[in-house]
C-alpha cells in the first residue's frame, strides 16, 4: 500500500511510526498514541476529506488498535471504505475491517451486503478480499446469506479464488458444522484440483472431516498415498519447496491424516508402508524443516498397524534426534521414543543411557519431558534407578504442582515394582518427608490400604515383615522435627495397627510415642485425633490379649485435656478411649478387632439385632410402631405439605380459574354437626360434652373456646391487604374496642342469634361437593373462618333458614345490633338462593340507587356514641347500607370477631324469628344483601386515606383524628 516505504503518505503519518518506534517507555508510547487518538477524534469526522487521506486515516487508526487502545470511534469509517469502488481502498477498509471487528461485533449486518456485491465482482482481487473476509467476519447466523455464492466460486477460474473458497467453506464448517454437511463431496472433487495449492488447502478440511469420522473416507487411502507418493518425487512445482524440501507442509498434513485411517486396519496400512519407508530414506536430515517431516513420519508409524522395518528406521531417526546437541531434536527424540514404547517397548532399553543423560540436562523443559518418558519405560529391573533419579529431581525444583505430580507417581511405582519391603518403605519415607504436604491426601490413604493389605498374595510373612519394617522405619522418623502432617497420619495409624503385633515393642513404648506426636502438634487436630485413636487401638489389642493395661501419667493428662477440648471429634475419641478401657476382653474384641481395617462392614439396614428389644416391649404393653403413612391425620398434614411445596416451587403466573360454587338444595342440618371439612386440624382434648337444648347458664370463653373444630388462625399472614398478622394477644382489647366503640351493652339475644346464624351458614356449606384445598385456603385468609367459641344448635329445637350469601350472614351480626336498640323486629325470612362465587366482583344482580348522602356521616351515625338515635333517624336504606360496609371488616379473620360471638345464650322459640326478620326483603321479594364491589371500593378509599382498621368494627374517626 505504499506506507512501508512512506510513498503516498504524509509526513505525519511517518513521525508518527517513527516517534513510536523511539519511544523508550511505555508511557511515552501511551502518551504519543493518545495524543494521535484525539488528533484522529478531530480530523476524521471533518467535511469533504479526501479518499487518500482517509486512508491514510484508517491505517493510523490500526497503529492506535495494534499498540492496545480502543479506536472504535473509528470503525464505521473503516466499515464505509469497504463500499468504495477503488480496489485499494476496498482493499484497504476490508483490512481494518478484519483487524477491528469480531464476528458479533453490530457492525457486521453492514457488511454482509457489501460482501455479497463483491463476491460477485469480476476483479478477481476484490473477490479474494472478500473471502478474506467472510473467513474473519462471518458468523453462524449470517452463513446461509454467503454460502451459495462461495459455493459456486468453487469453480472460478483463478486457482486464488478457488483456494480461499476452501478456506471459507473449512471456517464454516469449524463455526457451523451441519452448515457444510451438504459440501463433503465438493472437499473431495478439490483433492483432485490440478493446482497444488487447492489441492493442500482441501487437506485441512478433510482432515478435520477424517478426525470426526475416519471411516467414511478409507476409500480415500490409495488417493492420499499417490499424493503422497507425487510429492515425496519432487512432481510438484519448484515454488512449493521449502529448504530444498518438496512441500513439506503438504507432506505433514497427509502424513497426520494417514495415520488417522491406518490406526487399528491392517489393510489400509499395508497400502502406506512404502511411501513411508521412502520418505525415511529421502528425507534429509540436516535442516529442521527436514526434521519435522521425519518427525511426522515417527508418528505416523506409531499409530498404523506395526512394521518392523518401519519400526527400524523409526528407532535410528530416535537415535539420531538423541545424539543430537540441540535440545530441540532431544525433546523431539524422547516425545518420539515415548510414542514407539508402546508398540515395541525394547526400542526404549537401547536407548536407555541417553534418556538418563537428558536429565542431566540444565533445561527444565527437557528434563520433565525425560520424566514422562522414564516413567512409562519403568521395569522391575529399573525402578530403583528411575525412582531414585525422580526424587532427586523432586528435591531440587520448587514447583510445587510439578512436585506433587511426580511424588504421585514415585509412589504409583514403588507400589507396583518394588524389588523389597525395605525399599519400599524407604522410598515412602523419602517422598513424604521431601514432598511435605503438597503429597495427595489419597497417596497417603493408598500407602496405609497398601500396608494393611500386603502384597496382594497369600504370603502372611512377606506381609509381617513389610509392616514390621514399616514400625521400625517410623519409629525412628518420628522425633524428626518438621514432618508434614500426611506422614504423621500415616505414623500414627501404622503404630496403633502394628506397633505391638510383632511384640518387639511394648505397649507403653508405643504409646508414650504417641503421646509425644500429639503434644508436639498440639495446633494440629488431625493429627491429636489420628494418635488418640492409635492410643485407643493399642490399649484395646492389650485388653483383648488378655494383658493389664497401665496407662501412662502422660496419656492419662493427654486424654484429660482432650475431654475440654473445644472440638467436639476430639471430646468422642477421648470419651470413646475412656470407655473402651474399662470393657472387658469379650466386649473389646469384637469391637475392635485385631488387623481388621481392611474389611467390609456389613451394615444390617433391617435393624434385626433389635428384634428381641422390640418383642420383649411389646409383651410389656408398648405401643407398636404405626407407620407414617398409617397414622390418623397424616394424610391431611401431606395434603397441606404437597401443597405448600407446590406453592413454593410455582413462580410463574397461574391463569387457571377458581372453581365456581355448585349450586344445591338446602341439605337438612343434623342433629350433632360433622366437621366442616377433613382439611380443619382439631383441637386435642379428652372429649367433646354433649350440646345441650336449653342452658340455664352463659358459659365462659374458657369453657367453650376450644370444644369446636376450627381452622387455626393465630399468626397467619394475611394474603391480601396490608402485612399484618393476628394474634390471641389482640383478642382482648379488639373485644372490648369493638364494645366500647358501639356505644351500647349488646343483648344477649342478638349475639345468640348472630352465632347461631353464622353456624347454620357454615353448616350447610359444609354439606356440598368437596371444595378444593386452594379455595379452603382462600376463604379462610379472607372471612377467617368459623367462629372460634361457636356452638352448633341441635336441630330438634329448631331450624334455621339458609340465608341469601355469606356476606349477607356476616352483615347480620351489625343489622341484629342496630335492631335490638331500636326495637325494631321484623318478621319475614329470606328466600333462599345459592351461594354466590366469593371472587366474583362483577355487577350485582339486585340493583337499587344509591343515596347521595355523605358516606362519612353514615359511619359517624353508625359508630358514634349515639348510634341507636342515627341508625333510626337514617331509615332502613341508609342502616343497610352502612352495615354493607362494615360486613367488609367482619369477614377478616381477628379475634374480635371470636369475642362477639363468644357468649351464646338460652334459646327459645322467639329467639328463632329474631335473626330471619333481620333478612328485609324488597317488593320482588329478593334480599338486599351486601353489595361486595361496593363494600371492597370504600374499603379501599378509607386505607387510602391512611386508615388501617384495629378491629372488627373500626372506629374510624378515631383513627383519622388520632
């Protein structure tokens, strides 16, 4: 583009890359680019700027990108270049393109189009800049917008155009494989292109395709061989030659894919043992690029059927490589020699010498690359010398992961060739003292498995002797200071298995050790907790001996501080020591039984040793176990649990429906009233008394507050309205809030009546088709239930009418108070209609026109001191209505409500007429029960203006005025 060489561009632009160049720091860099950074900001975005100084523009903004500052006030600039019909400048905006944008990047759908243009131009150089591009910026979803078009130059003209079609169709299929599926046939028609350079791109697909799945293309062996073969002849063009090597990239390339095809089948690799052979013989080694194809080809006849002559020249090419003075070759050398041992493992022992030498190499990378190698070349003839080379090496690096890997694998080999017992034990010795903690914790579980196991055979005295040399071994390390705590563990559990088996040593040796580890590591728990239970091993194999145990004065304050400790696992194996040594033989052998760790603990998960416990119980009167699902009330404690959980788990909104109530006849009330519903949670007691017709008496609340079933309201959260919760606390002053409020003594008639009521209300719902769980639940957050201290009349004394709805019953409770002061009875019963939805808030079906009087004045009249002179001075409409809206307050569920009804009275025959002449009928003869939109709109106009009802019955004002 002329800037290498400063043609065609301003002397600015080449201070610029000349100041960068002689910067000598990195802030003074940062300090030139940020000044460029603002001078761009400036000049680019000015009118009428000529297209050459554009470009120069955008290259000076690839400088800013390369050296790690943002330019993307830049990018739609260079996204506008790529339009332009000047092949350099298109050229030139497709680079910064590429350079700039990813294939995400939001920019990119304005590209797509001018790629498409390009991709059909004639100017074969705009086409590859475009191809150039769609590789770089074209993701999964903007695929199908370019791949017919880069489908169909597949068959260009120019062999250019053809190569970096393959290379787009190989970066979709690496973006979006099923994208090309479709295309494999095209992969393969281009492995036959006359030119070579379509030819080695289509390598890279179809090796990827092969990698996949390479038996799909075995029929391509013979094809990739003849090519092979043309190359390794020097067929192909001089301009392909690499150092005097034929297109050694071409040869790598098919070298890899045959080895994926000959792996594992005879027959085709049968097919590439001379091609192979050939390029071991012409393949000079004296450049690396030579190297590398000998080195490809080490791979190759280590993964296809095995060839001894193949295997021959592999192994003096190893030879070559490890005689080599560069570090290069050697490393390739042993990763080669590491590839043929496992086909042929006596390649390795002739080289055996050499790899030793490599690890006296001073580079580090060489010398782990050594390791690997040693450590599959391993032997029983050899372990002793690779492991020992192994831990020295340990010893001197600092790399602790490294460190970690190796003593892994010392002890991976020591477990499997050890040549004896003392060496073996050693070598342990040597790598948890030198590796420290940075030993696997499983290294350490394998060693004490492997001590309790012994050699696997069944020879006994083999297996004593390496657990004897094992207590020989520690005892003599473990008043070494500094031991890491993986060792101490495995110290400790050694001596309490074997420290006393062999007799060699006594116990209280063995003990008064242990009890020097544990006072020498007192910040360490793990360690006190594994010598307290070798303590109580040792003590326990004496006891069962038959031997006195004397424990020493050590132990004994050892075991002391222990049961204070703060950590409770150290409290249980002090107290657990302490137990076991006051057990007698019997007991202690079977509890803990001599060289038992290794074997399996039969777990009884039927409890059968408590069979007799059991039968001897129950002979003495005990109750038999009952299962869960078995017992009285769990069904209904499941119900609400499953229930709960589904709530819980469902955060999604719900668009089901409620039910609607089933409409039925009035059923006749029994004379004793079943429970509502199998949902209620009775209240225990020793019996229910019997109802009584006629009471001379007013019982107390105490009497009769928890005789009923009832739902458990106290402390429930309130689903709608404000948070609140009620409580028992608050029965009391709500109670006498709610008296004091009416301004008179109520009758004891009138709460009869309200009761009584409410009950034969609920009574006759209680009769209809089962009523969903959610609707129970619904109904009881929003009227509270049934009254809590409610008794049900017998029906032989009398029969109450059902009336209208629900809110009309609750509406009843104020209208029996404002008609027993004002004396005021009426004598006609309501008809009976079905219960209304409780959630339906559409239009009411009994219409009548509201009175324009002041609402506030009607609950000043209802709830004022003189509530009886209001309520008959406002007539029967403006009562009503009123009412309506306090019916609202009394569906909540506090105990006010339990309070009012509390006291149910002698009935009479006159008593029974009071509550049906409340229920006023209009001419049609439909009751006027209580509007529920009207009732819940002033509700909510009343919270609005800050009032929150205390009670049932709210003095309003009160709470207004404060």
């Amino acid at each position: 583009m002329g800037s290498q060489g400063g043609f065609g561009n301003s002397k600015e632009f080449l201070d610029l890359v000349k100041s960068i160049g002689e910067a000598r720091s990195k802030a003074e860099e940062d300090r030139i680019v940020l000044h460029e950074i603002e001078t761009l900001k400036r000049r680019i975005v000015e009118p009428d700027i000529p297209k050459r100084k554009m470009k120069e523009f955008i290259i000076r903004l690839v400088y800013v990108e390369m050296l790690g500052h943002d330019a993307s006030f830049g990018y739609i600039h260079a996204v506008k270049m790529t339009h332009d019909d000047s092949l350099l400048l298109k050229r030139t905006g497709y680079l910064a393109v590429t350079l700039f944008l990813n294939e995400d990047h939001d920019l990119i759908i304005l590209i797509v189009n001018t790629i498409q243009k390009d991709l059909k131009s004639d100017n074969y150089l705009v086409v590859c800049a475009a191809l150039n591009a769609v590789c770089k910026l074209i993701n999964e979803e903007t695929i199908p917008a370019v791949l017919p078009q880069v489908v169909e130059l597949l068959g260009h003209s120019k062999e250019a155009v053809r190569k970096k079609a393959i290379m787009a169709l190989h970066r979709f299929y690496q973006r979006s494989p099923s994208s090309v599926t479709h295309l494999v046939s095209n992969f393969r028609k281009k492995l036959c292109d006359n030119d070579p350079g379509v030819m080695g791109a289509t390598l890279c697909p179809l090796f990827d395709l092969i990698a996949v799945d390479a038996n799909s293309y075995k029929d391509l062996v013979i094809s990739f061989v003849s090519i092979l073969k043309q190359v390794a002849e020097r067929r192909l063009p001089k301009t392909y030659d690499y150092h005097q090597m034929p297109a050694p990239f071409i040869q790598i390339r098919l070298l890899k894919i045959l080895a994926l095809l000959g792996s594992g089948d005879r027959q085709a690799s049968e097919n590439m043992y001379t091609v192979v052979g050939d390029i071991f013989r012409k393949c000079d080694s004296t450049s690396n690029i030579g190297n590398a194809v000998l080195y490809e080809c080490i791979c190759c006849v280590s993964s296809i059927y095995p060839n001894p002559k193949l295997l021959e020249a592999a192994a003096d090419v190893i030879s070559r490589f490890l005689k080599s003075d560069s570090h290069n070759l050697k490393y390739m050398g042993i990763d080669a020699l590491s590839r043929l041992i496992k086909i042929s493992p006596e390649i390795a022992e002739q080289h055996q010498l050499a790899v030793i030498d490599c690890l006296e190499d001073p580079d580090d990378t060489l010398k782990r690359k050594t390791f690997e190698l040693l450590y599959r070349m391993t032997k029983s003839s050899n372990v002793e010398v690779i492991v020992d080379r192994m831990i020295d090496y340990m010893i001197s690096i600092n790399d602790n992961h490294y460190k970690t890997e190796i003593a892994s694998r010392c002890v991976e080999l020591a477990e499997q060739f050890a040549p004896s017992n003392h060496w073996f034990i050693q070598t342990m010795n040597k790598v948890f003292e030198h590796a420290g903690d940075l030993v696997n914790i499983k290294v350490a579980d394998n060693l004490m498995r492997l001590i309790a196991e012994g050699f696997g055979e069944d020879d006994d005295t083999a297996d004593c002797q390496l657990r004897s040399s094992a207590v020989e071994s520690y005892l003599r390390i473990i008043g070494e200071p500094k031991l890491p705590s993986a060792f101490l563990q495995v110290i400790c559990w050694v001596l309490g298995e074997y420290g006393t088996a062999g007799g060699k040593y006594s116990a209280s040796y063995i003990t008064g050790k242990l009890c020097d580890v544990a006072e020498a590591h007192s910040s360490n728990d793990t360690v006190k907790a594994y010598a307290v239970t070798a303590l109580m091993k040792v003590y326990a194999f004496e006891i069962a001996a038959g031997r006195k145990v004397d424990m020493l004065p050590e132990c004994q304050s050892l075991i002391e501080e222990l049961s204070a400790s703060h950590s409770t696992d150290l409290q249980q194996r002090a107290y657990e020591l302490q137990a076991v040594v006051t057990l007698d033989a019997h007991a202690v052998e079977i509890i803990m039984p001599s060289d038992a760790s290794c074997e399996d603990i039969e777990v009884d998960k039927n409890l059968s040793f408590l069979d007799s416990y059991v039968e001897r119980s129950l002979e003495q009167g005990a109750q038999p176990y009952i299962p869960e699902n078995e017992r009285s009330g769990m069904i209904n404690i499941s119900n609400f649990r499953s229930q709960d959980q589904h709530d819980t788990s469902t955060h999604a909104l719900r668009f089901e429906a409620y039910e609607l109530p089933k409409t039925s006849a009035p059923p006749r009330i029994s004379p004793v009233s079943l429970a509502p519903s199998t949902e209620l949670v009775p209240v225990p007691e020793p019996s229910y008394p019997v109802e009584m017709h006629h009471v001379a008496s007013v019982p107390s609340v105490s009497d009769t507050g928890s005789t009923e079933l009832r739902l458990r309201l106290d402390g429930v959260q309130k689903k709608w309205g404000r948070p609140t919760y009620s409580s028992p606390a608050s029965s009391s002053s709500d109670s006498t809030s709610h008296k004091a409020v009416n301004g008179v003594t109520q009758s004891d008639v009138s709460s009869t009546s309200t009761s009584r009521t409410r009950d034969s209300s609920y009574d006759s719902r209680s009769a209809q088709a089962e009523i969903s769980s959610e609707k129970k639940k619904l109904a009881a957050s929003l009227f509270g239930g049934p009254s809590k201290t409610e008794k049900r009349p017998s029906s032989t004394s009398h029969k109450v009418a059902r009336s209208t709805s629900p809110a009309v019953e609750k509406s009843q409770g104020p209208k029996a108070v404002a008609s027993s002061t004002t004396g005021v009875v009426s004598e006609k019963a309501a008809p009976l209609q079905p219960p209304p939805d409780l959630l339906d808030l559409g239009e009411p079906t009994v219409t009548s026109s509201a009175p324009s009087v002041d609402p506030f004045k009607q609950l000043e009249g209802l709830l004022g001191p003189t509530q009886a002179t209001s309520a008959a001075n406002h007539g029967a409409v403006d009562n009503t209505k009123a009412a309506d809206i306090m019916s609202v307050y009394s569906e909540f569920p506090t105990s006010g409500q339990s309070s009012v009804n509390a006291n149910p009275l002698p009935t009479n025959a006159g008593d029974a007429n009071l509550i049906p002449g409340l229920s006023t009928t209009n001419k049609t003869g439909h009751a006027k029960g209580p509007n529920p939109r009207d009732a819940l709109e002033k509700d909510a106009l009343v919270r609005q203006m800050g009032v929150t009802p205390m009670s049932q019955n709210p003095n309003l004002f009160k709470d207004l005025l404060g």
